[in-house]
C-alpha cells in the first residue's frame, strides 16, 4: 500500500477526483495512464469502489435534514472522500484524518435527532463516554463534533462487509456462526461492564473484515441519541416513533416501553444468530402490528426445523438468547460467551465425527457397570468433577487430534494506520518467539509465516502447505499508549474455531501481553512446559515504551533484508538501547544487523564482525535466556574467531533455549558444513526447512550443504525451489551458478549468476571464476580489473580474487589472495574446506597449512 504522506496523499488526490470525473466505462484506461506505481492505483480504486457505494453497510433509510457533502470539502480537521451510506441516523462518509494520516468514517446527523443546545451537549458528552469503550470486536469512536449545525460522529473505518451482506439469504456454517458469535458476545461483555447497552444490534451494524474479525458498529449510538431528546425510527418497521431500534432484532421489553438492559442485547444477538444459521429472518411478518405480535407472543420455530445441519446445542443456545422474559435468557454476555466456546471446542458442533451426548454415555456406562454399586457412584463423581483432567481427556481425544505443530500467521493491522504495519508484524514475530520457545511444540518460523499476509487461502490450504495442525489467527491494535491483541486458535484440516479471546495492556507491557497470549494457546492445546518454559512465561519484563517503538521499527527494516534498510535498522536498535539500555532483544537484533552487512554491503569483516559479537555478547549478559542472541554470538564466533569448539557450545544452547528456531537450525548447519561434517549438516538443513517451509533462506542454506555434498542435482532442485518463493533472493542465484559451474554447464552459469545483481561482488567474482575455467583468460583478467577499480572505493573479499586466480590455473596468485584472506578474516575463507570451488589446491601443502590455521576440527 502506498505510504500515504502529505505530498503522497496529494496525488492520491488528484487521481481520484479526475477518475470520479469520467464515466465508469473510461476509468481504467485512465487509471493505467495516471497511476504509475500498482499500491497508488490499488488505493485509488479502493476509494472509487467506496464512493460507488461497495462498502454501504448503514441503514437504507434516507437521512432527513442533512445536506449532502461534495466530494473534497471538509468537516473540521477531515477531508471527505466518499459517501459510503445513508440511514435514519445520518449520512456515512468515508474521509481522511490529515493530521493521524488515516481514513475514519464519518456520520453526520440530521438536526432533528438533537433538538436544543442542552440536547446537543448531552450527545458529545455521552459520545465521548463511548469513545473510551477499547475493544477489537468494537469499532472505535475517535471525535465528536459541530460545523454549521451539523453535528457529526468521527469513527473507526472498518473494511469488509457487514454481517447482512456477508451471509445475506444462505445459512452459515456452525463452526463459523460459533467463531463469530464468540466475538459478538466479547464486544458485548466489554460494553456491558462500561455501562453500555447497544439496543440496535442486527446484521446491518456488524462488520466483518477480510480476517474474519468482527467489529460492531453504532455501539451504544441509539441510547445516547434517544437520551439526547428525540425520539427516532431507525428503519420503517419502527414508524410508531416510540421505541428505539430495528423491529425485527427487538427483545420484547422494548416494546413494552421498559428499559433495555444487556439481556435486551442478547435477545438481538440471538435473532442475529437465528439469521445467520438459518439463512431466514426470526419473524416473517412484514407488518409493523403482526411483527410486533410475534415478538410479544409466539414462540420462535426452532432453528433445526429450517436448517437440520443446526447441533441441539446451537439450538438450545439460540432458543435461550430469544427467551420472552429476560430473567429466563442468559443474565450476561459472559455467560452466553462461555456456552458458545464450549459449543466451538467440542466436536458436537464442527467435527464430522463428533461425540455426541449418546456417546459420551457410551463412554461411561461401561466403566460404570463394570464396578460395584459404591464404586461407580465414586467413580462418576470423580468424572463429572473432572479430576486429574479426566473429563477433558476422554472428551478431547475423543472429539480431536492433538496439536503438536501450528503457524502463527500475520496478525492483522486495526490501528486504521498503514504506517503502524511495522508494530503489528513486530508483534507477530514477538508472539512467534514466544510460542518458539515451547519445546514440546513445532512453530512455524516467522519467514514462511509472514508469506501468508493478506492471503485469500484458507485455514486447511494452509495448514497443508506449512504441515502444521493449526493455525493461530488474529489481529493487533494500538490506540495512544494501549494495545490489544485478539488471537484465535483454529484446527488446520477441519477449519474448526477453537479458542478466542483478546487481552489489552498497556505498551510497556506488550511483552507480558504477549506471553499471555502464547500461555492461553499452549493451556488450550494441552501441553506441558518444562520448569525452565514455565519460569521464562512467568516473567515480568517492563520495557520503554519508546525503546520498543524504535525495536519494532528496527525489525520491521532488517527483515527487508538489504543493505540501506539494515542501516537503517542498525539505527533505530541503537536508538531503542539508548533509550533503553537493559534492553536484551534489541542488542540481540543489533548483531543481527550488523553480520547482515557482510551479504548485502560489501563491508569488510572487521568492520561489522566485531560489532556484532559485542552486542550478542551485551545481550547475554542481561538475559542469558535469550537463543537468538546465543545463535547470533556462534556465528560469529566461527566464521570471525574461528573458535569451533565455542561455536558448537553457543548452537547447542541456542537450540536448547529455541528448539523451533529455523534460524538457530539452518545456521547450525552453515557451521557443521564448514567442519566437514556434511551429512549432519544436511539434516540439520532439512530440520531448519521443516521448521520454516516456504522459506527461501532455509531452503538456500540446505541446498549449500547438499552443494558441498557433490549433490548437485539435489541442490538444483532445493535452490529452484528457494527462487520459486522468492524470485530476487541474490545467494540462491548466486549458488544456482556455482552448482552448474561444477557440473560444466558453463554458458547456463554465467546467465544464473547475472541474475544475482550486484548487492556484493560475489556473482561477478564468480563469473570471473567460469570465464576461466571456460578459457575465456581475457574476459576472467577483465573482471579482476574490475574488482581491482571497485576496492578502492569499497572492500572487495580477496576470496574473490583468488577464485578467479583457480579459474585461470593460477595458483600462486589464489594462494596469495588466500593469505591475504586469512590475515583479513575473509568470511568467505571459512568456506575453504567444502567449497568444490578450491578443490584443485587440496593436493598442495600450502592448502592443507591453511586449513590448520584456520582451526578447523579434524
């Protein structure tokens, strides 16, 4: 998506009025003239597609006494963008916020709703007392305001579409009614305990966005416009102008003039899930005085009986919400909340073979007749009682597999900010540690995880690709000094709901939101933690605030994974320990950084090396715990000390400490390779493929191993898969030639390595090297004049000279380039014992004395 600064917004702008402008049938090929970047045309298009009215989920009524806003003209500090709808209780605007940069909704009033000055000041009171309701299942109020008389409400802009068009005339399936009951009733539970009651629930003001997230719009907005002084209808089933609401949604005591209260709520909730299992509405009638005697006196048909796929669970959940008199209905959200997640967890409602009630007696009774009296009695209270966690055993494994792997997959963006992408992707890796370090539970890394951004696959397609049980889904939200995740757990083959909640903290406490988070998905699926797992969760780490801010950023640039972004990176990690100096994850990243120059820099050793053990080394010394920093230290420690034996130490904790750790893997076979121990290095490479499936750095770094190994038509096929995930990864190229070097293929080499670019001088290095193997002396010395010119600008590792110098024959002039290396610490020379590049200098003393120097084991 485009960054949308001010001078961007500009020409967003521009673009937009002049498409508007033409009829619909010339807007394309105007738009493929005027937007040159696709992220400008995508945005451009979004907002033509909400002017034309795609996203209108208000109600159809047309609004009285509000004047239409053109396109361009403000409201206050907002710009307006498009109409996204009109209703009883205003016209909708789509407008940007200039000061935040980000899009809001917009309601603007009519006057009769507010009819006095004291009525008006009533209504922004009681509006603001909305805006601190703080919730991902309910769309945020941000500002209140007056302009010429019109007052107006600034809220959160929700895309997606809303619950009426998302499942219209159909039934929904069970599994997915439950997950988004679930999340109603949570919206619910959270607006109750404020004080809040919404009175106009129904699927018209429930949104559902593309991660299937529901937010409920119009939150509490009947009550404080009804408080405000004025009676209204909100649709034209409500022409009586007494009672406040939607008439088809209404519980019976609105009606009857009484008060609502929350279980007013949950009448609304029940109709709406009578609507969405069914694919009718609760009552057929269309008149106001036969609908009206439906609500009041007849008894719902049972949900079953219009839909035979309805559980008895699901039927008796619904029939309960929709109970006449609300002392009979579910007495809180929370209540109805807890029956609908044991609904989704058991296989009653979402598994084809589910244990039905039938069976779980089959389960018992032969237990039970089995014993004598006395005993069966004892025995049964101790199952009803579920000691030991007896009950939830039988019950789990009989309804489904166990989870021993899962992928944490994108959590989605709900700041309304696409410039806050970089926090919810830096809570996704965060919450991907946590759960990484869980030994007992295979996580998918964060590499292959974060592919899956915004993709329209589903929960078993994916599920299937990265081999995994489930899926962890969800989103985050940062609103000033607060942030919210909400997370859900679904079964991968079967799509099955099952866990749900949001947690809220405040920032200096993201770290323990996230350590909430991972403990709540590690207790749903059962497992055990180890002594060691337990102490890490229960930590109780406070950050800066400013200092994590600076972390995420920092992430959010070396996970780009080239060179001006890691200096970038660089940057704002040693902002975030200026801030704070205690802070172990970002010196961790900090050496992250600093070796990543190495690949896509030209720096030399030396320059970055040492900078980078210092930091791994700061890092442990405030958290000793921490496996990335431990990983990132072993690294070091072979490829710039040369210090094997302390190398292998630091994998082998980092790898204790993390055993999902694709990295700590795909790295600790990078080590192995260069100790000659080939064989373990390849399974460690298919450990750390394993753990990050779609990965193209793990796929590259096994397909350097099995180069190593002479495989070379394996580590063809491992390398083409690497550049089918990701077409411009540089070392696959790179290695791509190499390996069709070695097998003569020469002219294809050439055009591989071609491909690699130039974001260090290995390719053309490399390049040099075949031409001299080809024959090709003149154009291999032409490449080493090349190199010559780009050192005095630059390093360039003398490792490149002397694979030239081998292409030509020359081995006086590879052996001096060689010692040169060494003096240098070359990473590249740590590669000397495997390479098949070096393999016409094994036979020469001078070879083996540089493989003694370097240490390597024997």
């Amino acid at each position: 998506m485009v960054e949308l600064t001010p001078e961007r917004w500009q020409e967003v702008k521009k673009v937009l009025a002049a498409a508007l402008e033409r009829p619909p049938g010339e807007r394309q090929a105007y738009l493929d003239q005027a937007c040159a970047e696709p992220d400008m045309r995508r945005e451009v298009e979004s907002l033509i597609a909400a002017h034309e009215g795609a996203q209108t989920t208000f109600l159809a009524q047309p609004a009285a006494q509000v004047e239409e806003l053109a396109i361009g003209s403000r409201l206050g500090p907002y710009e307006i963008l498009a109409r996204l709808g009109v209703g009883g209780m205003g016209v909708v605007y789509r407008a940007r916020d200039g000061r935040l940069e980000r899009d809001v909704a917009i309601k603007v009033l009519p006057s009769g709703l507010l009819a006095d000055e004291r009525a008006r000041k009533r209504f922004r009171t009681e509006a603001l007392a909305l805006a601190k309701l703080n919730h991902p299942n309910i769309a945020t109020v941000y500002d209140v305001g007056e302009q010429e008389g019109a007052d107006y409400l600034v809220m959160e802009c929700v895309p997606g579409k809303s619950l009426a068009e998302e499942a219209g005339s159909h039934p929904v399936s069970e599994k997915e009614a439950v997950a988004l009951g679930v999340q109603i009733a949570t919206a619910l539970e959270e607006a109750h305990e404020q004080g809040i009651v919404h009175r106009d629930l129904k699927p018209g003001n429930i949104m559902v966005t593309p991660k299937r997230q529901i937010k409920v719009l119009d939150f509490g907005l009947a009550k404080i416009l009804r408080a405000a002084g004025d009676s209204y209808a909100t649709e034209s089933f409500t022409q009586t102008q007494n009672p406040v609401g939607t008439l088809p949604y209404m519980a019976p005591e609105q009606l009857r003039g009484e008060p609502a209260d929350a279980r007013t709520d949950i009448h609304a909730l029940g109709a709406v899930l009578f609507e969405i299992v069914t694919g009718k509405r609760l009552y057929q009638e269309d008149s106001v005085p036969q609908l009206t005697d439906a609500i009041l006196h007849r008894q719902p048909v049972a949900p079953r009986a219009l839909n035979a796929r309805v559980s008895p669970e699901m039927e008796r959940i619904i029939l309960k919400c929709l109970e006449k008199e609300r002392e009979n209905r579910y007495q809180s959200a929370k209540e109805l909340g807890v029956d609908l997640r044991r609904l989704g967890t058991s296989s009653a409602a979402t598994v084809p073979t589910a244990v039905r009630p039938e069976s779980r007696r089959r389960l018992i009774l032969p237990l039970t007749g089995a014993l004598p009296l006395g005993l069966a009695v004892v025995a049964a209270a101790l199952f009803a009682a579920n000691v030991g966690g007896l009950r939830n055993r039988v019950f789990r494994r009989a309804s489904a597999p166990g989870i021993h792997s899962l992928a944490v997959l994108p959590l989605e963006n709900l700041s309304g900010d696409p410039q806050q992408q970089y926090f919810a992707d830096g809570m996704t890796e965060e919450l991907i540690t946590e759960l990484s370090q869980v030994g007992s539970l295979r996580v998918v890394s964060r590499t292959s995880a974060m592919r899956y951004k915004g993709t329209q696959k589903s929960v078993p397609e994916i599920a299937r690709e990265l081999n995994v049980d489930a899926v962890v889904e969800g989103s985050v939200e940062r609103e000033g000094d607060r942030v919210r995740i909400t997370a859900q757990l679904v079964q991968g083959p079967t799509d099955t709901h099952l866990w749900a909640k949001g947690y809220e903290r405040d920032f200096r406490d993201s770290l323990r939101l996230q350590d909430e988070v991972a403990q709540a998905i590690v207790g749903e699926i059962q497992l055990k933690l180890t002594p060691q797992e337990q102490a890490r969760f229960a930590r109780n780490d406070v950050i800066d605030p400013e200092a994590h801010e600076d972390y995420l950023r920092g992430l959010f640039y070396l996970n780009l994974r080239d060179g001006p972004d890691e200096r970038k990176a660089i940057e704002l990690f040693q902002a975030a320990i200026k801030k704070d100096p205690s802070y172990a994850r970002a010196y961790a990243s900090l050496a992250d950084s600093y070796r990543a120059l190495i690949f896509n820099s030209n720096a030399a050793p030396a320059d970055v090396l040492p900078q980078s053990e210092a930091a791994a080394k700061r890092a442990l010394e405030i958290d000793d715990q921490l496996a990335e920093a431990h990983a990132s230290l072993a690294t070091n420690l072979a490829d710039y000390d040369w210090d094997w034996a302390g190398g292998e130490r630091e994998f082998q904790t980092a790898l204790r400490l993390d055993p999902n750790s694709s990295l700590a893997h795909s790295y600790h076979a990078h080590f192995l390779r260069q100790e000659g121990k080939i064989e373990e290095s390849i399974r460690e490479g298919r450990r750390g493929v394993e753990l990050d499936p779609v990965s193209a750095q793990a796929n590259f770094l096994l397909a350097q191993s099995l180069y190593e190994a002479r495989r070379y038509e394996e580590a063809i096929s491992q390398l083409r898969t690497a550049l089918d995930l990701e077409p411009r990864f540089w070392p696959a190229h790179l290695y791509l030639g190499k390996t069709l070097a070695e097998q003569g293929r020469f002219q294809e080499a050439i055009e591989e390595l071609k491909k690699a670019g130039d974001f260090t001088a290995e390719p053309y290095a490399t390049i040099g090297y075949v031409y001299g193997r080809m024959g090709r002396a003149g154009d291999a010395r032409k490449v080493i004049a090349d190199l010559q010119e780009q050192s005095t600008k630059g390093y360039v590792a003398p490792t490149n000279f002397a694979k030239i110098y081998i292409g030509l024959g020359d081995k006086d002039q590879a052996f001096a380039w060689l010692e040169k290396g060494c003096r240098q610490r070359d990473f590249w020379i740590s590669f000397l014992r495997g390479d098949p590049t070096f393999d016409s200098l094994r036979s020469d003393p001078r070879f083996r004395d540089l493989v003694r120097r370097i240490g390597f084991p024997q």
